[in-house]
C-alpha cells in the first residue's frame, strides 16, 4: 500500500512508523530531518519467532538488526553467552 503514495508522504509515514527508534537510538542523535526520512525509508520491520536464527557464524551481512521488544541470544558453540 505504501508504494502507492508519493514519495514524499511514503517518507512521512516511515519516519512517523519508526519514530520511537530513531528518538530512542544514540546512533541517530544530531541527524538531521532529511537524513532520517532517507533512512526510515530503507527500514523493514520483520518478526522472529522464539528459536529463530538471525545470523549463523561466517554469514556475510546483509542487515542491521534493531530489536524493539524482546530478546535475542548470542551463542557460541551452542553456549549461550549473552542475551540481550
């Protein structure tokens, strides 16, 4: 449905949608308007499920992950070594 509106009004609404992230996260303080439109943007929200992998060990990557609730595990060996 997004695609469907002009991109200036797309850009409205992607910064209102991720409004609390781009406030809340330190690696957005001092950017300015234009820079956070650009990136809400480039922004896709996805949902894991409990038990889902993000990212294996040797994988290239490809995204930057910002969890906004819950928690996720770092393992090592299948050792859980942080949860954050």
């Amino acid at each position: 449905v997004l695609k469907g509106f002009p991109e200036c009004l797309q850009a409205d609404i992607c910064l209102h949608l991720n409004q609390t992230l781009l406030q809340n996260c330190k690696a957005f303080r001092g950017a300015s308007k234009g820079c956070l439109r650009a990136l809400a943007m480039k922004f896709k929200t996805t949902h894991a499920p409990p038990g889902d992998t993000l990212v294996h060990c040797g994988d290239v990557l490809t995204a930057l992950y910002f969890l906004s609730r819950g928690s996720i595990e770092i393992l090592k060996d299948d050792i859980v070594v942080a949860i954050l």
